[in-house]
C-alpha cells in the first residue's frame, strides 16, 4: 500500500488495516518514498511485553496502590 503524509493524517485507519493483512505500507512525500511501515512478526507484541506493570495484579496479595507506591519510592524518596 502506498500512503502519502495526509493519509496517515486522515485515514490511519485505512494504514491500521493494511498492516493487520500483513502488508507493507510505504510512506510518499511529494510522489517520492521517504520510507515503510512494516507489519511486526508478532502476533500481539504487548502481551510478551517484559514491562514490570503488565500482569503485576494477577498472583499479586499486595492492592495495585502499593506496588505503584513501591515502583516509584526510589525516584520520589530522593527529593
């Protein structure tokens, strides 16, 4: 698919579902390619996500207040 600078403005979506049928999306600027939006290898990137919010309630005891709390004590503690 090509798109041009205003089609990723105004029809994002039209681009979104390009990339679910797996195809490339090729970005013009004043007729030319200036680059391409590749479709990810993976399914669903964010769940293989290592990220220390992502599944931190599920097994968890403590209320999601206090990991948070716990999470930042060391950037808010050292004012």
């Amino acid at each position: 698919m090509n798109a041009s600078v205003l089609d990723l403005r105004y029809k994002m979506r039209d681009v979104l579902r390009a990339l679910n049928r797996r195809e490339r999306v090729s970005i013009l600027y004043h007729g030319k390619i200036k680059g391409e939006i590749i479709p990810s290898k993976q399914k669903n990137s964010l769940k293989s996500s290592n990220h220390p919010l992502f599944g931190m309630v599920k097994g968890e005891k403590a209320p999601p207040e206090k990991i948070i709390a716990q999470m930042r004590r060391g950037r808010y503690n050292d004012i």
